[in-house]
C-alpha cells in the first residue's frame, strides 16, 4: 500500500512538471508580443559628459549623439540650452528606428570657476520622455586669480575718495604682466604695486 501511495506521488509530480515545461515562455516585451506599437524612443550613451578641468578663458566644446530606440519616426522639435552660455546645433531632426543625431555644443564661461553643471533640454515626441536632458559637467579654472571679483563701496559724498584693492596672482606656471588698466569712467584711477614679479599684482 505505501509502495502504490509513493509511486502515485511521483506520477502527480511528473506530471505537474511536464504540464510546467509545455508552459509557453515569458516574454521580456508584452508590447511586442502582443504586436503593439511601442513607439519612438530617444536614448543616448553618453548623457552626461564630463569635460574635467578647463580654463574658462577658452570654450568647452563637446557632440552629443542621440538615438532613437523606438519603432517608429522620432522627431526632435527643438534643443534648448537652460543658460545663454551654451550653444546647441543639431544636425537631424528625425530620426528613423536605429538612425542617430548629433548635437554640437559650445560652453562659454568667461570669468567663472569652480564646479559647472549645464543642461541641454531635447524636446521630442517620445512619449515616455518628451524631454531629455543632456548635461555638460566639469570645472571651470583661469590663468590669472582676481579677488575680490568685485566691489561694493556703498554710497559716497561729493569730493570723497575711496580706495579700494584687487589681488591678481597667477594660478598656472606661465608668468603674466600689468601693461595697462583702464576705466569705464574718468574717475576711476588705479596703480600697481608689484607683490611678486610675473606672479602677482
């Protein structure tokens, strides 16, 4: 009797099993198996782009590549840049399933450092991301540090004078002179007083 019990067990589980392994394979995209459109979709390798340390002196210039992942025609209706510092060309602006864009930028940060972070919005008629940002990351240096950048002298009385001091030094190996100094009006007079020949003024 316990015999037959085992052996029927084992039946019941065999049988289960091979119901299971008939079983049809899940799919990874219910969309595709169920033959729905999935629809365009933009995608990039590299969305962040990391130009390390730069001088702000010279622009940083860098070309996004986008894709369209979907299905179907991607259309890419403009690229705004969130800052009047930056630049953006694209060279197409529909993109069949597969096809690729390029998205030339241009960074101009005269007179800032430290750490930048600059976004480029793609406006498109992908569905799941109508706007896709691009980022431009890095950190901005200069050849010459100027401190304080600027002044506040508050308000001044007629026939008052105020005399204020700025420090440049040199932040790279490369020396650098005075030759000049001008100012935007003629009350403004300013002398140099050398601190460290070609290092700083």
């Amino acid at each position: 009797m316990k015999k037959a019990i085992v052996i029927l067990f084992a039946s019941l589980l065999w049988i289960q099993s091979e119901a299971r392994a008939q079983e049809p394979a899940a799919t990874e995209n219910p969309d595709a198996a169920s033959g729905q459109v999935q629809g365009p979709r933009i995608a990039s390798d590299e969305p962040v782009f990391d130009f390390g340390m730069a001088d702000n002196a010279q622009p940083v210039e860098h070309t996004f590549v986008v894709r369209n992942d979907g299905d179907t025609t991607l259309v890419i209706e403009r690229v705004r840049p969130t800052c009047g510092c930056t630049v953006a060309n694209i060279s197409n602006k529909e993109l069949k399933p597969g096809d690729t864009s390029e998205i030339s930028t241009r960074l101009n940060l005269p007179g800032r450092t430290g750490k930048q972070n600059k976004t480029l919005i793609v406006y498109s008629n992908d569905p799941q991301n109508p706007e896709y940002r691009l980022t431009l990351t890095g950190e901005m240096t200069t050849a010459i540090k100027v401190e304080p950048t600027r002044h506040f002298f508050g308000q001044v009385q007629p026939g008052q004078k105020i005399s204020l001091d700025v420090t440049l030094e040199a932040t790279s190996d490369q020396n650098f002179s005075i030759t000049g100094i001008e100012g935007s009006v003629p009350d403004i007079t300013a002398d140099v007083e050398v601190l460290e020949q070609g290092r700083k003024y």
